[in-house]
C-alpha cells in the first residue's frame, strides 16, 4: 500500500477531508508524493463522528 500524507491525498484525490476521517500513523514516515516526511494514512476511520465525540477511542 502506498504511503501518503493527508495533504497529498486531498490533492490526488480531489477532496477536502479532514484528519479525523483516517486513522493517521504515529510517527513520522516517508510520503511517496511529496517526499517529505510527515504521518501518513494507515487506514480510513469506519465512524469519523464517534473520533469527535470521544477522542480517546483509536
């Protein structure tokens, strides 16, 4: 799976989500688009909405 930071994947994709629609890496790893090293997506959020209500829940 490619590694990519929230930014570059708002741009590929053409969207405008946010960082509590994805579950986003802990420490700082290498994005294949921009080169830079920043946390990337691990895997998209099933219930964005409970990240904001409860924001201890992983």
């Amino acid at each position: 799976m490619a590694e990519i930071c929230l930014d570059c994947a708002n741009k590929v994709f053409k969207k405008s989500d946010k960082e509590y629609n994805y579950l986003m890496s802990d420490c700082l790893e290498l994005c294949e688009e921009c080169g830079e090293y920043k946390r990337v997506i691990v895997r998209e959020r099933y219930f964005p909405l409970l990240k904001i209500l409860f924001p201890f829940i992983d």
